[in-house]
C-alpha cells in the first residue's frame, strides 16, 4: 500500500474503498481490528477508518469533523472547508463529528486526526493547514475518474457542486464516479489546492448544520446520551478539595425507591488537577435522575475542611494590594523593553491606576456529566468535552485498557470556556462505573458545577505611565499580582505568568520603556485554563488605562490610540508573528465611524471605545451607554474584527456577537467569593448572567474582509468588551469603575 | 373474498379494565399515565422516563427547562407531576408539526442563525411561543424580559427571529 497523500508530517491520506460504490476518503487504521467510529461515515465494513469524506453512489456526501464544537461553529465551518475544495453541493452535505480518533502504535496512542480540540480558537487555523487536503484528494480522484470515462484530459475538466464537466458540457455527478474514483492510484505528492478566485463556499454565509435538529429538540448532547442499564450518579462533593469526609450516615438514603448503592471517591495522590477527582465526594446511584437527587438530599454527610478551609477572596485580594504596595517586593519580568526607570526623569505626567478583576466561574451551559460503559477488553463513553485526547488519557490510566479499546464520542458541546479541558467529571465516572459494575450516566448539579470549578483567579493589577513634555507616552508599567491558574499543573514556577499576562499585549512594542511582571500570590482554591485568558483580565486593565492616560491629557481617546499606534507597519512579537499597526488601527476607526466617535465630547449618552489583538487577530469595541439614576443602559455595541480570511461570515457574526454579549455579562454582574475555603455563589441567584435587559438589543459587527491565512475568532470579540463599556460609563458618569463586577461598583460609587 | 373477524367469546363477560392509579397527562398530544413518585419533576419525568431529552436541565433560573404547561411557559424543573393530572405539557419536541413541518419560530431561529452551543435553544423557543401566544406583536420591552440565560450570546439573534415572526416571516 503506498503512504498516501500527506496530510501532515505524520499522517497521510488514503483511499479507504467503502460499501456500495462509495468513496471514503481519510486516514487508514493500522489494524483495523473491532474499532469504534460512526458507521455511516464508514459503512458498516469500514467502521472505524480514520475517514473524512464519503461520497456515496447517489451523489449524497458525508464529512466527518474532528474538533468537538462547543458552541463555536466549528462543525460548520469545518466541513465548508473540505466541501470547498471537493466543489460539492452543500445541499448535499451531511456533517457527523468523528469522535476520538486514537490508534494502537506498539501500545502507545497515535491521534489519528492530529488536532482535536475545540474552543480554543484554533481549530479553524489548524484545519485550513490540512484538512483541505482530504477535500482536494476526493476532487482529483472524481476528476480522474471522469477523464477516463470521457476521454478527456483531467485538466479540462472542471468541477461544480458535486459534478464534473466536460469542456463539451457533458457532466457527471459525483456519485455516479465515486466508484471508480475509489480505485483510481493516489497522487505521489500534495495536490494543488485551489485559488481564492474559485471559493464557492468558503466567505459565503452559511447557518448551523446542526440547526434544525436544535430547534427540535432532536440533537443530543452528552448529558441526553444513555446506555441500557445505566445508573444515574449525582454527588456530594466536599466542600473543600482538600478536605475528608468526617463522618457518613447513608441509611436514608439508601431507603429511597431506586436508589442502588452508594459509593465514595477520593482525589488519587499525586495527580494533577484535572486528571482525577477534584474532591471527595460521595455518590448516590439510582435508577433515575430524581431518585438519585432524594438519595443525595438524604445522606447524613459531615465533612472536614483542610488547609484551604481558611482562604478567603477577600484576604487574598488584600495580598495583592500589598504585594503591589511592597517597595521591596520583586515579580517575574515578563517582558522588559528600554529603561523604564530613567524615563521616568522625563516625566511632565505621570498616571497610576489599580484595577481588580473577580475570580470567575465556567457555568458552561450543560453542567459536568459523563456517561460510560466499560466491557471486557473495552471503554465506551461520551462525553462533553474540549480535548477528547486528554479524557483519553484519565480513562486509560483508570482502566488500563490498551489505546485503542477505548472509545470516546463527543457530540456537540453545551459550552467549554476552558473547563472542559480538565477532565475530573471523566475520572469520577470511570471510577463510578468501575464500583458498580454497570454502566453509570454521571450529572452534576448547577450547585456542584459552580462549587467544584478550576475558577479564573482574580487579580490586582497596577499600572504606571509617564508622559513628556511632547504628550507622548514614553513609559509604561504593568504589575499583575494573582495567584497563577497554571500553579500545580507541571509548569515550571519561572513560566507560571504565562495563564496571568502576555508578552506582547497591548501597548508593548509601542512604548519605549515598557515593562510587564507578575507577582506571585498562592491560593488553595483550585484554578484552570479559563476562555479568553489572560487577554479579558489585562485588556480591561490596560485599555481602561489608556482612556485615563488621555483623561488625564484632557484628549480624545480615540486620537492618543491613534497616536499610540502610528504609522501603519509591522512590530515583531515576542511569541512570533507580527503586530500589524495599520490593521489595528484599521479596526479601531471602523467602530469609531460606525458609532458617530465625533460626537463623543457632546452627546449626552458615554461613548467608549478598546482595541486589542490576540493570535493575529484584531479587535475594537465601540460602546454606547447611557445612565438614568441606577440604571445602566447599553445603547449600542459596535464590533470590528479582521481575521484574515473568513470561512462563514455568518458564523463569525455569531461569534462576534455572542461573544460581545458573554465578556459583557461577565463585566456587568458576575464574581466568585469564598469565604472559609468555600464557593458563595450556589446558582444562577448568586451568579446572575445578564439577560437580555441588561444587554444591548443589537451588535453591529463589521467584519474586514482579507485573504490572509484565518485566525481563530472563538473569544477574539472578548477582550475589548468590558472596557470599551467602563470607558463609555466614564463618559456618561465621569465614574471611572476600575473593578469588576462593573454594576456592583458603578452603584457604590455613584 | 371471505372476511374473518374476531368474535368476541360470547359465553364470558368482559371483565372491566382495571382503573390505572396515576397522574393522567398528554405530553406533546400523548397521552400519559404517570404511576411514579408524584413528588418527581416534571424535568425528569420527560428526560429519564419519556427519553425527551429536548428539555434541558441547566439549573434554577437557567430556562433551559421551560415547557409550556397548558400554554404558559413554566420551568419544569419546578413542577411536580403530582400537579399535572389534566394538563397538557409542549415540549420543544411538540413544537412542529407531525409531517415535520416547523413552526414558524422554529424556522425563524434557523433563518436567524438564533444558535450557539444550542443548549438553551429550547429554552428561547419555548419562552418566545409563551409571549407570541400572549401578545402577537411584541415590543422590545417584551422580549427584555424573556427569562432564558445564554452563554453564547444569542439573544441579539433570538430577539430578530422572535420579531420576524411577529412581522410575518419578515426579518
Ligand atoms: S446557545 Fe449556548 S447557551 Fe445559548
């Protein structure tokens, strides 16, 4: 068998002839032994091959998508990848999501699909560098296949929505070729891919395939799936990860109709958060979901706190203060450009802020669940994931089941943010299911999903400017003191700013003397990976400044940006990639124009404004808000995003919006707090999103059009949100909120 | 051609059917007779024993479990079965109908794009039928108060769709 076309530096494309006349195109399994994976992509003799595109005898066309969505659109926009490039009839389309790809390679996991994450605003990026590829293999073959039926060379045949075409105007649909096309030798190199001037569905809008089973009610979710004879197990977690259980009463319990047994789980020793169980707790399993809960509601559970029963957010807020207040005290240097200290003899102003940012839960929409089943010799679960590898991980290390005897299905995601990317829910039923020697369906409580989070730590930031005598900003200092989320993860202490603060945010490399660094605070209270950080924390802080530095100039803010940023030109980052001042600016005008920025001194509503750029991506909110008494208004929010090429311009307006409106409801309402080591907020009460009230009714998105290679836009709209919004307050209350909640202060300080 | 019918045996009397206990109930048109825990929400009464698992649960205040109860948007989560004797619950899974044509709504939350993750989709439609039901023509104050929580940002969109129905279909 040849190597196939190369997809990437490890895995290569093939042909994997299927059932009745199709063509399946993907990455071939080693041994193809009893392997899981969705039959219809495969047909029921090919389960299990690493397959991308299946093109049937009717002309019918599946594409599989590797990245779990989790809200994203990437199992929109996935596949109009691939589909571009193929030249199918979308109409024709059907997309499935392929679930873990993992094989056997002398008992190590080979990832079949290479990336497999989702959320992180990767996936786009990582699919354009190959997936086009397993598209433009599937076209030449079909091509082929048509040359010779008509005796034409392939180069004058051209392909349109699932035909291919003669110069002479004979045409054959694509499924009356797939088979041929299957048995056609592959290319001996990468094939050619196509040319902008061709996209047909690439850049043209298109709706969530997943939409009409939505609004339905016929898509299933993790927490929908089932097994035959699985027990339902809801948990009382400690309160405090690191505390035990005192004393347990389960009797009552136990006489609940339904409820089976009860079972107790301990974190494993010397496992990383994430990769067990994240606190005690003991499970109730019944037969349904509500026998389970009475069970629950009637333990007899005493628990005893450990060391971080004495933590508090209100004292570590207080250590920051003085962290930062300290004269002695020394961070790490994250980044450090000219000399910070001598600017500062050229001072004609100088400007000094602190801002505080709250710890902030996940509250993904579908709470923590997992379903599992374990057989001999093989683990089947689905579950709500991110990184469908790392679950991976925690079931083989519980089971010690070979790479590929274990299957994990992710169906569409009810959100992610980060916290799906740690995989304790996974453990906890593994270990269920192990105890109870049945399949276990795993569901946690809104109380439990917000009490047993990895939460966004807070932080106390300072920040320092100095100005000269010409108004330009010749120096800027940046302190962050918080207590690192990559703190007990395996980063070396020397990295742990790396979750806190970015080299090249915003405004390095356009101040002289610029220094950033982290000082570092310890917390019990478990942390993790959190959507948008640390852009959301530092942008909020860095372009909150900027309005003040300008205040403080008594200029417009738009104009010291403008300044600030200058001729239009590249600077090169510190983590690659380049800052390209022209198209930030570009977007900064666009949302100034958009919101009548000329008016900013004379209307009677605040207008505020924030740019900001993330992985190549740029960024500007422009925000509208009007204050009556208590009541905070958000008129308009305006959004410009340059992503380079966009793939689903509908898709990005959704993003772009939703996200917009989330980083607001963040900003506007919410914060974690604990007091003797214990989470405060026990739902939606404590922890209130915005609803549409508090938001504005509209978004108006502007998106740049360009041709470069896409960037991720998952959280891209984040950033700017919450400042452009304490800016726009500024204006309309001449109250500069420097700390989050903004409602929360904005009425103390009103 | 010959047509055979059953005959009831008439030398035995038909023995009465015996009256179910329960909670007599139609879910989406069906009719149901619930003889479990009176005390179990109607939440999961849908997910765990109907299998409809259209109506989500997301916690208290979420509306991911709004259903319409006689018409009303209620979140199911917090009522028990033991009040649903007579009544008539909708689901997302009742919204369209049995040729599988949508609803109106339904199709303008798709013409809209009204989804991010989808998880509280079910949740808008069911709150958005309950105030197109009470007021046709909605004013935006309306839709302010539609008790759904989104992570993904959707209410700009659902706000569209929902006015695109109460405009006819036209956005
Ligand atoms: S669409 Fe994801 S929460 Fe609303």
């Amino acid at each position: 068998m040849s190597a196939g076309v190369q997809l990437s530096r490890r895995r290569f494309l093939q042909v994997l002839a299927g059932t009745a006349g199709a063509l399946v195109i993907g990455i071939p399994l080693a041994e193809a032994a009893d392997p899981p994976l969705p039959p219809a992509l495969l047909g029921d003799d090919y389960r299990g091959l690493g397959a991308y595109v299946r093109i049937d005898s009717d002309g019918n066309v599946l594409i599989g998508t590797r990245d779990p969505d989790t809200g994203t659109g990437t199992s929109t926009a996935l596949p109009r990848i691939i589909a571009d490039e193929l030249d199918a009839d979308w109409n024709r389309v059907g997309v499935i999501p392929l679930g873990l790809g993992v094989d056997n390679r002398n008992g190590q996991p080979f990832w079949r699909y290479g990336h497999q994450t989702g959320g992180l605003g990767d996936s786009i990026p990582a699919a354009w560098a190959d997936l086009r590829q397993a598209g433009a293999l599937a076209r030449w073959l079909l091509t082929q296949a048509a040359a010779r039926r008509l005796g034409v060379p392939a180069e004058r045949l051209r392909c349109q929505a699932g035909t291919v075409i003669a110069p002479d105007g004979r045409r054959f649909g694509y499924g009356d070729l797939a088979e041929a096309a299957s048995k056609i030798a592959l290319p001996t190199a990468p094939l050619p891919l196509k040319s902008p001037d061709r996209y047909t569905l690439i850049g043209q809008p298109a709706g969530d395939v997943d939409a009409r089973a939505l609004v339905t009610g016929q898509s299933r979710y993790a927490i929908d799936s089932d097994f035959a004879g699985a027990l339902v197990a809801v948990l009382a977690h400690c309160p405090w990860h690191d505390g035990s259980l005192g004393t347990i009463d389960t009797a009552d319990a136990l006489a609940v109709k339904g409820v089976v047994k009860v079972v107790q789980l301990r974190p494993e020793a010397n496992r990383l958060p994430g990769q067990t169980v994240r606190a005690p707790a003991v499970a109730v399993l019944a037969e349904n979901t509500w026998a389970a809960l009475q069970g629950r509601a009637r333990l007899k559970l005493r628990w005893q706190p450990g060391a971080s029963g004495s933590a508090g957010s209100a004292a570590l807020e207080q250590q920051a203060t003085d962290l930062l207040d300290d004269k002695n005290a020394t961070g790490q240097l994250v980044r450090s450009d000219g000399d910070v200290d001598s600017a500062g003899k050229k001072a004609a102003r100088r400007v000094e802020a602190t801002y505080f940012q709250p710890w902030l839960a996940h509250a993904t929409p579908e709470p923590m669940n997992c379903l599992v089943r374990l057989d001999k010799d093989r683990a089947t679960l689905v579950v709500p994931t991110q990184a469908p590898q790392q679950a991976w991980a925690v079931v083989q290390r519980l089971t010690g089941l070979a790479p590929d005897q274990i299957e994990i299905q992710v169906p569409r995601v009810g959100g992610g943010y980060g916290r799906r990317l740690d995989h304790d829910y996974v453990a906890e039923a593994v270990m269920l299911a192990k105890a109870v020697d049945k399949p276990v369906r795993l569901l946690w409580t809104r109380q439990e999903d917000l009490a047993q989070d990895f939460y966004r730590p807070a932080s106390v930031q300072r920040l320092n400017a100095v100005v000269d005598r010409k108004r330009n900003l010749i120096a800027w200092t940046q302190r962050v003191a918080s207590a690192s989320a990559l703190a007990g993860r395996g980063v070396p202490d020397d990295r742990l700013w790396a979750s806190e603060l970015q080299a090249d945010q915003l405004p390095a490399g356009l101040v002289p003397n610029y220094r950033s660094s982290w000082y570092r605070l310890d917390s019990p209270i478990p942390r993790g990976p959190h959507r948008g950080m640390p852009h959301l924390a530092n942008a909020f802080a860095a372009e909150s400044f900027v309005d003040e530095i300008a205040h403080a100039l008594k200029e417009n803010p738009l104009d010291t940006r403008l300044r600030l940023l200058g001729e239009p030109r590249q600077i090169p980052l510190a983590n690659g990639g380049t800052l390209d001042t022209g198209r930030l600016a570009n977007v900064l005008r666009l949302v100034a124009e958009r919101i009548e920025w000329k008016n900013w001194l004379r209307s009677v509503n605040g207008l505020g404004i924030a740019c900001w750029h993330v992985n190549g991506a740029y960024v500007a909110h422009a925000v509208e808000a009007a204050l009556q008494g208590e009541k905070l208004g958000i008129v308009r929010a305006v959004c410009a995003v340059d992503v380079g090429r966009v793939i689903n311009p509908l898709g990005l307006e959704g993003q772009v919006a939703g996200a917009t409106l989330d980083a607001l409801s963040a900003a506007l309402n919410l914060a974690v707090t604990f007091k003797d080591g214990q989470v405060q907020q026990h739902g939606y009460k404590d922890y209130p999103l915005a609803g549409m009230a508090q938001l504005p009714r509209a978004v108006e998105v502007i998106v740049v059009p360009g041709d470069r290679v896409p960037a991720g836009a998952s959280f891209l709209a984040m950033p700017t949100a919450a400042p452009a919004l304490a800016n726009a307050v500024f204006r309309a209350s001449a109250v500069r909120v420097r700390r989050l909640p903004l409602m929360k202060e904005l009425l103390r300080l009103l | 051609m010959v047509q055979v019918q059953a005959q009831p045996d008439a030398s035995r009397p038909i023995a009465p059917e015996k009256v179910r206990e329960g909670i007599d109930l139609t879910v989406n048109g069906e009719r149901f007779v619930h003889t479990g825990d009176p005390q179990m929400p109607l939440l999961w009464y849908l997910r765990d024993v109907l299998r409809l698992t259209g109506t989500k649960y997301g916690g208290e205040l979420s509306g991911a479990d709004l259903v319409l109860l006689d018409g009303k948007a209620v979140p199911a989560m917090g009522v028990p079965m033991a009040r649903l004797a007579q009544r008539k619950v909708t689901t997302v899974e009742g919204l369209a109908g049995a040729d599988g044509s949508l609803h109106p709504l339904q199709q303008a939350f798709i013409d809209e794009d009204a989804i991010g993750c989808g998880y509280c989709t079910p949740g808008w439609l069911i709150a958005a039928l309950d105030l197109l039901n009470r007021k046709p023509r909605p004013s935006d104050d309306d839709i302010d108060q539609l008790p759904v929580l989104c992570r993904c940002g959707c209410h700009t969109r659902v706000r569209r769709a929902i006015r695109r129905v109460a405009n006819g279909g036209q956005s």
